[in-house]
C-alpha cells in the first residue's frame, strides 16, 4: 500500500492521475477492508487537479458498497449532498449494495427515496432487488416486484426474465420457469442469445430434448439469434447426459466449422463423461485430449484434471492418470487433497513406489 502510494504521488507531480487511477486506488484500499483511506483518497481529489462531483462520489460509493461497507456509503452521499448532487446511478449503486448484504428492506426504501428525489426507478433499480429474492427462493416477492415494475412504466426486460428462470431451474421449478418464458414472448420482450440459452437449458434438465433441439434448430434462426459457445455447450451436455453421444459430436464439428462459436473447456467436460461411462478410455478419450490440447489449444484446469484423474483411477488406469498428475503439479495447479488421496491409494495398489512416494511428499506440502 506505502508503494501504491509513492507511485500516486509520483504520478500528481507529472500531472498524470485521472479519476481511474484514484479509482483503483480506492478499490484496492476498500478491499484489503482501509475503508477509511480509500475516503481519504477521494477527500484529496483536489490535490490531484480532479473534481468532487457526482461522477467521483459514485466511484467512491461503489467501491464502498462493493465491500459491504453500504452504511458508510449512504453516510457520505447524505454529507455530501448539499454540494454534490446524487443521479439516479447513485441510487442504484446504494441498491444493490443493501441487497448484497442482505438489507432489501433498505434497498425498497432507497427506491422510495430515488423517487423523492425526481428520478424514475429503472430496470435495473428493481432487478437487483428481483435477484436478491431470486435467491432467497422467494418467487411470490418476484411476482409483485414485476406487478410493481409494470405499474411504474419500467416493465421487466428480457435480462430480468432469464435471470428469474435460471433461479427457477435452480429451485427444479421447470413448468413455472417454462411459464415464464411464454410470458415474456407475450409481454413482447424479444429473446437474445442468453434468453435462448436458459430457455435449452431447462428443457434440457426436464427432459424435453425433442423441444430443446427444435429451440435451437428452428425457433432460434427463425428469430435471427445466433448461438454462441454456451448454446453449443448446453446442447452438447444434453446430449451426453442423455447417451446420445454421437450427436453430441456432431454438434462438436458444426461448432468447429462456425464463425461464432468455438469449443472450451466446458464443451469437453460432458464428452469426457461420457468416455468413463461408456468405457471409451483409449482412443475416443486420447482423440478428444488431443483435440483440446493441439487443435483449440486449450489449457486443462484443475476441474479438466480432476475429472480426468478420477476417471482414469476408477478405469484402472493408474499409469496414465499419474502421468496426468505429475503434469498438473508441474503446471503448479494444486490438486484436491481427495485426487491425491485416491492416486496415491491407486498407485500403491499397482507397487508404483517412486510415484506413492512423491504424492506423499507432495500432500506434505498441502
């Protein structure tokens, strides 16, 4: 922090600092919990030739409602409004950051408030309130803010509605969610690529394939929406969760051959089940490693290797998966102290003693 400082002060004498730079510093101040320094910053605004206005008072007010430090926050907007007028952004920023500490009662307040102040609530004002019941798994409370939203002229947008039923799918409320979608086509809301994402995804986990491909093979182009990596992945999951593999790979190549849409890591993930579970674990399982590696240069992750290493050890396949193990700690990504335990319990069974000995070593190190 005392470096951090001696470059901002080495910077006003160059005349150098913008409202960014004091941006970061107040971030980085908030976050290691100097919440009063990052205000100490902004109290020396003039000092760096920049102004105390609207604009600087909500960059401060984010990053302390970011770190949970909303009461300071709505302090500091109330000592500064005599000179410094709050937006409609101000008010939002206060929003949000009652509903990330779970004070929504707060957060409707402030929306009364916004109001008294001449400014209209916005969508975004209400969704965050609308996700904060999300996740509480309160839908009723949902309903009525979407009543309330209606009756203030700023009706939920699409974003609004998928966020809902991503939170429905969560709760395995897939009819309502389904109902909801309908509902949104009929307020007039047009779908974009993450409605239609969220859309394929809850047919999928309710088992209605036939209507998630007919989603995404005619009611998408039909409306002139692209999919994108997301799509491809949630339609290839599909597929392997439902033991249709080889139409899951087809998807794969149509993936490879668009022009906006390119596989990850996540493609693989479900393709690589479908390897342990079908018993594929040699040249379908190298075919497919050496695609993500060689082909899309993909990097594995510790998920990549986990799944891989577990695979592999139940496959009796503990050479192989202790040749993955060796290169993902040599790629300094640590492994779950449960893949080490398993490998080292695989490569005992197997009398690897130089491989035990080094997993040993290693889960020392842990």
């Amino acid at each position: 922090m005392d470096r951090m400082r001696e470059v901002l002060e080495e910077m006003n004498r160059s005349k150098l600092v913008r409202l960014g730079t004091v941006g970061k510093v107040m971030r980085r101040y908030a976050g290691a919990g100097l919440w009063e320094e990052a205000v100490e910053v902004f109290d020396e605004l003039g000092d760096f030739g920049l102004e105390r206005n609207t604009e600087s008072m909500n960059l401060l007010l984010d990053t302390l409602c970011k770190e949970r430090r909303v009461e300071q926050a709505r302090a500091i907007m109330l000592q500064l409004k005599p000179h410094v007028l709050p937006d409609a952004h101000t008010f939002n920023i206060l929003i949000f950051g009652w509903c990330k500490i779970n004070r929504v009662d707060e957060a409707q307040w402030t929306i009364q408030e916004m109001k008294g102040h001449g400014f209209r609530p916005c969508v975004i004002s209400y969704s965050t309130i609308v996700q904060f019941y999300c996740r509480q798994g309160n839908f009723n409370k949902v309903y009525q803010l979407f009543d309330e939203m209606r009756d203030g002229g700023c009706p939920p947008n699409v974003v609004t509605y998928t966020t809902v039923m991503h939170y429905l799918a969560k709760s395995e409320e897939f009819d309502e969610a389904l109902q909801l979608a309908e509902r949104m086509k009929l307020d007039g809301c047009e779908p974009d690529t993450p409605f239609y994402n969220c859309l394929i995804h809850v047919l999928a986990r309710a088992g209605r394939v036939h209507d998630a491909v007919d989603v995404f093979e005619v009611e998408m182009p039909a409306c002139g929406v692209r999919p994108n990596t997301p799509t491809y992945n949630t339609m290839i999951s599909m597929f392997c969760h439902h033991g249709q593999v080889q139409k899951a790979m087809d998807l794969l190549q149509e993936m490879e051959e668009s022009n906006f849409a390119k596989p990850d890591v996540q493609t693989y993930y479900p393709l690589l089940k479908s390897c342990f579970k079908a018993g594929k674990t040699d040249g379908f399982l190298s075919r497919l490693l050496d695609d993500m590696v060689n082909k899309h240069h993909l990097s594995l992750d510790v998920s990549a290797y986990t799944l891989l290493i577990h695979g592999l050890c139940r496959a009796d396949k503990a050479d192989w998966a202790y040749l993955l193990f060796d290169e993902m700690v040599g790629q300094e990504i640590t492994p779950r102290y449960q893949t080490c335990r398993l490998m080292l319990d695989e490569v005992r069974q197997k009398n690897m003693y130089d491989a035990a000995e080094r997993i040993e070593d290693f889960m020392k190190k842990l």
